[in-house]
C-alpha cells in the first residue's frame, strides 16, 4: 500500500511532549482521521470512491463503452 507523506505542525510543547511520551504521531494521526472518517460514513465513501478512481486512472484501465449500462440493465437497475 502506498503511503503517502503528509507533514503537520505542532506547538513546541506538543511536539516536545509527543517525544518525551515516545509518542507514534503516524499511528496516533491515523487513528484520529479514523474515529472521524467513522463519524461520517459519506466522507469514507467518497474518499475510497476517489481512491479507486485515481488507482483506476494510474493503470490506465479503461471500460468498453456501455459496459456498465449493460451491466444495470441485466442486473435489472436503471
């Protein structure tokens, strides 16, 4: 899995604490957006959604026109 590098920024004394604390900020920041990404179902969903379509486009996968139409129609959906 890819993972991206972000940087945040902390107040002096929360950065002097983190350290002293041996604290994993990678892992604690992780479980932060976690808790909220949980908080708001509709979030998680258009992020994997945008996930997927980026990892779709870095493959340069292509779908054959009408194939999802067809798709929707056999599966009975409009």
């Amino acid at each position: 899995m890819r993972m991206p590098n972000r940087t945040i920024y902390l107040p002096a004394e929360l950065d002097a604490a983190s350290r002293r604390l041996g604290l994993n900020l990678s892992r604690l920041t992780q479980a932060a957006i976690e808790r909220e990404v949980a908080s708001r179902p509709e979030v998680a969903l258009d992020a994997a959604l945008e996930v997927a379509e980026a990892r779709i486009a870095a493959l340069g996968i292509t779908w054959p026109a009408g194939v999802v139409v067809a798709g929707r129609a056999e599966a009975g959906e409009r």
